[in-house]
C-alpha cells in the first residue's frame, strides 16, 4: 500500500540551485553549457520566488507492508 501527500520545499536562491544542481541529469562544472545552464536556473529563481523565497513543489510517497518469510 501507499500514500501520497504534497510535500512543498522553500528555497532560497543558493538552496534552489544546489537542488537543481545536484540532479544526476544535471549539467557539471565544465559541459559546454553549464554556464547558460545556470543562469537559467537563476532567472527561473528570480520570476518563481516570493521575496527571496521559491516554492519546489514535491510530493512524498510513503509505502507500508508486511514482510512475510517462509
């Protein structure tokens, strides 16, 4: 079974873009495009923050059973 429930994270602007860097499919340091890459994720903080504070909407899955051994 499982339950789901919003689960949303405020950020400022260091915050989001060290999540949104961290990603595995993230740009790293030195690709070719990292550098647009970033500003892009500043610009994105800068049009989705309140103040100095962004919302990243998320969702938390919680999953429960029972482990049945033979």
């Amino acid at each position: 079974m499982n339950l789901w429930f919003d689960n949303v994270i405020l950020c400022d602007k260091d915050t989001f873009i060290s999540r949104s860097m961290s990603a595995s499919y993230s740009l790293k340091e030195g690709d070719i495009h990292y550098s647009a890459y970033r500003e892009d994720l500043e610009q994105l903080f800068e049009r989705s923050a309140k103040g100095k504070i962004a919302e990243m909407a998320n969702k938390t899955v919680v999953y429960w059973g029972t482990l049945k051994f033979s």
